[in-house]
C-alpha cells in the first residue's frame, strides 16, 4: 500500500492527558473493499497519559503510519508507549502493527483471548500479546483503564475501554460511523443533521448482521450505570456533547423496529422492467406506504442496507440476463442473504422475454431468507401491458396488506 501523507491533521487535545492521534483518509475510496467513502474515513486512535504510564488506544489501517507517528510524537517519543490496547482488530484499526511494533519494543500489547488469536493470524505476534479478561484493569498512575468485553461489536473479539475517572468510554466500532471531515472532530463542531445518514449506513452495513448484540451491548452498558462523560468511538466524532445523542440513535436504529418504509431494487436493461417498477411504486405510494426505490445497477449498496433498517418490507425487480438473473440484481440478492434479512415481506418482478423464467432462481434466495413471498410473483415479458399492470397493483396492495398487518399501521 501506499505510504504517502495524506493527512495532515494535527493530535487533539480531548482533556488532559487524554489525546485524539487518530488518522483521516481520504485515500481509499471503498471501506471493507465495498462501501464507498464519499467523505473519506476516520480511524481514531488515542493517547492516554497518568502520572507513570502512557497508553495507546487502537491503531490505524496500512499506509498511515506516518501522519499516525507524527501525531503522537507531538506529545511523547512513540518508543515510550508503555501499552498498545486493542479493542478489536480489523485491519482498520491494526494494519500499521508490524511498524509500529517495532518503533516501541518495551510496550505492552493488551487485548481480549479472541484478539490474541487474530494477532497470530493477521500479524504473527501472538506471543507479545498479554491477553485481558472482562473486568481486568490496568493502572497509568492515577488513571485506571478497565476492559469490558463486548463482543460482536464488530467482531468476536471486541472489547470496549474505559477510563474511569473520567468516565471516558472507548468503545471500537460501536457508534462509529463513516466520513472523515477536515475540520471538526467533536459532535458540536459538526452539522450532526448531515452526520446522522452516515451513522446510519456504516450501522447497517458494517455491524448489520450483529443487531441484536448492538441492543443487547447498549442495555447491558446502561444497565452498568457507568456512566459517560466522553465517548471516543473508532470512527466519526468524539461526543463531549452529548453521547447520548449517538447512543440513543444506535438503539433505535437496531432495534431495526418495522416500519411502513418498502426497499425497492431493480434492475433494468432497456427501461420496461423500471416501468414495472413505477407501477408498483406508484401503487404502494398511492396505498400510504414510503417507498424507497433504488436502480440496482447504480446504487450505492450501503445506502441500500442503510435504508433497510427500519424497513417494513422489500421488492425485488430483475430482467432475465444470460438465462439468469440480472447480475447487477443478484449481487443484492447475495447481499441481502449474507446480511440476514431474514423474514420479510417480499415481492418481485421479473421479465421473461425469451422463455427463462427466472423466478425460481430468485426464490432460491428467498428461501433462504425465509422470506414472506408475496403472489402474484408478476412476470413480464416487455413493456408491461393492462394485465401485467393488474398483476403488479395486486401484488403492491397485497404488500401494503402484510406490511399494515405486521406493523400494526392502521389502514390510510
Ligand atoms: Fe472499524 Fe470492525 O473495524
């Protein structure tokens, strides 16, 4: 990977002796390889100092060691790191280990048993790595570090730190969120209304399949009465603020409670499967529901599952490509199956203008999404004519149906 400067921010000072050395990039265009960074991607770090001891909280992924070294320097020598904590260890918050390792061969290396494993596995460094148990403590010198482990969030390895006496909270990927501005790292020095949207697509893309382990952290964290006076997560802003205000946001939005919201993809060669599209769109508008619509050849596929959080029910639309299910249509398909969107109601659409017809292919999916198949499963074969309009308004309203059933929305 690279190795260029790409950021050129300076440490932030949080509270005394507590730093923010994270890393802004602005360099990679997708985050995980798949979802795009418009606004760039924050991997934040911290400095924590007491009276004896300094800590390092979390890393940075490759190619940023240098603006990463070049912040911490600005307050300690990196070679007197006395502890290197891990929360969880994806690459975007560990890639630089192998040269950061070396710059401070005394630290300490904290994390959880399973973060000791992927320390092996992802950098052969296992053997350095002194493994924390929930709980388990550490003293800076006046400032004591506990480790909580909350596994799922995003990986099973993950454990949220928390400095006590100030009741600073370090929780990893947990109420992160996408995009890296130039200016403003703390919640109120950003637009949050323009945040919010972003928070919401990295939840449900990154931690989309962990929903449940997001309720059940954020009750067992309040349940705790810890209490936080700063939450310092691994990407977006640091909260002094208010925390809550993303905390909250989080609860709501994975608690992923129905909603009379349709997802709509579909794909289209020539524009008759998108007219489809419009009919059922205009049908499912005109019944009361919100409609999300997204071309599957276009769309951004984290704004897609963004969108399905709090969704109540889904349409799929496709042309026959090859015999087979247009691509650009499958992948959502794939998608959708690999993040567990299990159990929803579910129409589709297809064309079937040489005589494959793909329906079968497409349910295969379903099924294993244990989808709620909604008839009539419409297919076309062209532009669609007065029946097929028919076929497509009845499957609209017979989606209302079960969406106003499940959600308890009274009839529009
Ligand atoms: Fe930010 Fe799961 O890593």
């Amino acid at each position: 990977m690279t190795a260029m400067i790409s950021d050129t921010a300076k440490a932030v000072k949080i509270i005394n002796g507590v730093w923010w050395v994270g890393v802004n990039d602005h360099l990679n265009p997708l985050f995980e390889g798949m979802w795009a960074l418009p606004d760039g991607m924050r991997y934040n770090a911290y400095l924590v100092q007491g009276k004896n001891k300094t800590a390092l909280i979390e890393l940075s992924r490759d190619g940023f060691a240098e603006p990463f070294i070049r912040k911490i320097d600005e307050i300690i020598p990196l070679s007197e790191i006395d502890y290197i904590i891990h929360n969880h260890l994806e690459p975007d918050h560990s890639g630089i280990i192998p040269i950061i390792y070396k710059r401070c061969p005394q630290a300490k290396v904290l994390a959880t048993a399973k973060g000791k494993s992927f320390l092996k596995q992802f950098y052969g460094e296992g053997e350095r790595v002194d493994a924390v148990n929930d709980g388990d403590s550490i003293d800076l010198g006046g400032r004591t570090l506990r480790f909580l482990s909350y596994p799922w969030l995003h990986w099973p390895d993950t454990m949220f730190t928390y400095l006590e006496e100030d009741k600073v909270l370090f929780p990893c990927d947990a109420f992160g969120g996408y995009g890296a501005p130039e200016k403003g790292l703390f919640d109120d020095e950003i637009d949050l209304q323009t945040y919010w949207p972003e928070a919401k697509r990295y939840l449900g893309t990154i931690v989309a399949s962990y929903l449940g382990h997001v309720v059940k952290a954020i009750d067992k964290w309040l349940k705790g009465g810890m209490g936080i006076n700063i939450l310092c997560p691994s990407h977006g802003p640091v909260y002094r603020g208010n925390p809550m205000s993303i905390i909250s946001r989080y609860q709501e939005w994975a608690k992923n409670d129905k909603s009379d919201k349709v997802v709509m993809i579909v794909g289209s060669m020539w524009g008759n499967t998108h007219e489809m599209g419009a009919i059922v769109k205009h049908r499912l508008e005109k019944n009361g529901l919100e409609v999300k619509y997204f071309d599957a050849a276009l769309a951004e596929p984290g704004q897609v599952l963004g969108e399905m959080l709090n969704a109540g029910g889904i349409v799929f639309g496709a042309p026959t490509y090859d015999a087979n299910i247009y691509p650009r249509l499958e992948y959502f398909l794939m998608l959708f199956k690999g993040k567990k969107k299990n159990g929803y109601p579910v129409a589709t659409f297809n064309q079937n203008s040489w005589n494959v017809n793909i329906t079968p292919k497409i349910n295969s999916y379903l099924e294993d999404m244990k989808s709620q198949i909604i008839p009539p499963q419409v297919v076309g074969h062209g532009a669609p004519d007065a029946e097929i309009r028919k076929e497509l308004e009845l499957m609209a309203d017979n989606l209302t149906a079960k969406i106003r059933d499940a959600c308890f929305i009274p009839q529009a």
